[in-house]
C-alpha cells in the first residue's frame, strides 16, 4: 500500500478475536455434560440412566435456557418491557390530566 508521501507500508494480519468461544463452550459443555455427570456418578457408586443421545435443538434449548436471565438480549429485552410499560403508565396519567385539565378549565365558561 502506497503511503501519503508514495512510501509503501506493509501491515501485519491481525486475527480478528471470535466472538464465537462463549457460545462453543456452551454447546460443548451441554453436549457433554449429561456424558460426564453419568462417569462421575457411576465412579463414586451411584445408579443413573445412561444419558440418551440429544438432537442439536434439545442442546441448543437447554443452553439457552440456562442463560436466559443473564445474556444481554434477555437484560435489554427486560429494560425494554420496563420502558414500554413506564410509557404506558404516562401515557394514562397524561390522559387523565388533560381530561380533568380541560374539564376545569371550560366548566368556568358555562
């Protein structure tokens, strides 16, 4: 690339980071989960049903349940519902006060 001044620049790749891990590590971790809760069970003496295989939805449910409360869309949806029920709320209120705002004001006139 030819600079400003028609000296050539080289630049380095930079590897953009994954937005990616955090969502894997949840796939994975529910992939396997009911896999190693059966080994560790198994290991200390205690019966539990072999774990049965699980479609990618059933996996991809249970992840996104666990996380329900605390991802960010569920914090901003949250905030959302927050903010269109306070403008609900106002906009009664201000319902209310131009109807008894115009009901004082022009009872005087009759």
């Amino acid at each position: 690339m030819a600079g400003r001044n028609g000296n050539v620049n080289f630049r380095h790749w930079v590897r953009p980071r994954t937005s990616q891990y955090s969502y894997l590590y949840d796939y994975r971790k529910n992939y396997y989960d009911d896999v190693i809760d059966y080994l560790d069970r198994r290991k200390s003496g205690m019966y539990r049903d072999v774990p049965r295989p699980q479609t990618w939805a059933e996996r991809a449910l249970r992840t996104y349940t666990q996380k329900l409360g605390t991802t960010e869309n569920a914090i901003k949806a949250r905030n959302d519902t927050d903010l269109i029920h306070k403008v609900q709320q106002s906009r009664v209120l201000h319902t209310v006060h131009t109807k008894l705002s115009h009901a004082r004001h022009f009872t005087t006139f009759y």
